[in-house]
C-alpha cells in the first residue's frame, strides 16, 4: 500500500505565497510522474503542473510563470511553490503519483487534498 500526504496548504492573501508538499510512504519500488490538481467548488478536478523522474515539467497555462513543481526523489516528494496567488486559485489541491510498488506493478495514487484560500 502506497500513502500521498500532502502539507502547506492555508489561506493567503491575494499577491501571496504558498507552498505545497506531498510525500509519499509505503511499499514504494520507484515513482515515476508525480504531480498536482485542483478541484474548486462546482468544477472539475485540472492539473496544474507535474514532473517525471527525470525532472520534465509541465503546467496548466493557468499557472505558467507563477507556480513551480519540484521534487526530491530521494524523499518521494513532490513540491509545488505557489506565487502570485490569485482567488482563482482557491481550490482543494491533490498530490497524483504513479508508483511503481513492484518492479514490474504500476498504480496511480491520490493524496486526500489541501486546502488552499486566496482571500483578503
């Protein structure tokens, strides 16, 4: 069994800054991508960035120059630096992994979300 646990969520004022942490814990062989999405409020689950292995990025046009995805491999956990914040981005953000827990098994995991407020 695999676990994504997700940290810094909060509320934060327009213009601020947050950041995200999401480790992952248990019968782990490697990960592969790991990434973020967000759910707000009468909308559907988007991704707003991720990042392989090898460190490719990718990000919703959204977010572009604003957030940063990152990881440390060596912890299984990915990071995302939010600047800039707009109320548009008041949502519950979810960590996403695909985790090898078998050399040859793949499964997809879902952290339980974090609150984020853009408010003043």
């Amino acid at each position: 069994q695999v676990q994504l646990v997700e940290s810094g969520g909060g509320l934060v004022q327009p213009g601020g800054s947050l950041r995200l942490s999401c480790a992952a814990s248990g019968s782990i062989f490697s990960i592969n991508t790991m990434g973020w999405y967000r759910q707000a409020p009468g909308r559907e689950r988007e991704l707003v960035a991720d990042i392989s292995r090898l460190g490719i990025t990718n990000y919703a046009d959204f977010v572009k120059g604003r957030f940063t995805i990152s990881r440390d491999n060596a912890k299984n956990t990915v990071y995302l630096q939010m600047n800039s914040l707009k109320p548009d981005d008041t949502a519950v953000y979810y960590c996403n992994a695909d985790v090898y827990y078998r050399p040859d098994r793949l499964n997809n995991y879902w952290g339980q979300g974090t609150q984020v407020t853009v408010s003043s």
